[in-house]
C-alpha cells in the first residue's frame, strides 16, 4: 500500500479514535449531572422536612413524640442516603 494511504488510514483512524473518547467524555457527563440533580432532590427533600420540624423546635415549641421520632428517623436517613450516593459515585462505571 502506498504511503499516502497509510498516512491517510491512520489520520482516519486517530479522528475516529478521537471522536469516540470525545463521545464516552460526554456520555460520563451526561450521567454525573444528572446522578448529581437526581441526589440533590431526593436529599434535599428530605433535608427540608428536617428542616421545617427544627424550625418547630427552634420557635420554642415541642415536638410529639412521633415528631421526636421523626426527626430521628429522617437525619438518620438523610445520612444513609448521603453515604450510599456518595459510595454509588465513587464506584467506577464498570463496577455499577
């Protein structure tokens, strides 16, 4: 084969190449935004239920027992979330 057909498979080859890893970048982008939106909601609704019930306390009144109960129950919760998204995350693609 001729050296100019070479050199010309091999620049196709390194655009094809190049183009492919530019798709795989964008496709783990992709993929982190919204793994990091969808966290970011479930989170946060939790969070502000937390929140409103700290606001009860914070304004002096006190909560019911099922209140008490809650609170417990949802920062407990918000914990576990935050350490399995952030584990999920850390993870790489291939081991999902």
């Amino acid at each position: 084969m001729p050296d100019w057909k070479e050199a010309t498979l091999k620049i196709g080859r390194q655009v094809w190449e190049d183009q492919q890893a530019r798709a795989d970048e964008r496709h783990v982008a992709v993929f982190s935004e919204g793994f990091d939106e969808a966290a970011n909601i479930c989170v946060s609704i939790v969070a502000e239920r937390i929140a409103e019930l700290m606001t009860k306390i914070q304004s002096g009144s006190y909560l019911s027992t099922e209140e008490q109960f809650l609170l417990s129950r949802l920062t407990g919760l918000k914990e576990e979330m935050e350490k399995a998204l952030h584990s999920f995350f850390d993870q790489d693609a291939q081991d999902r």
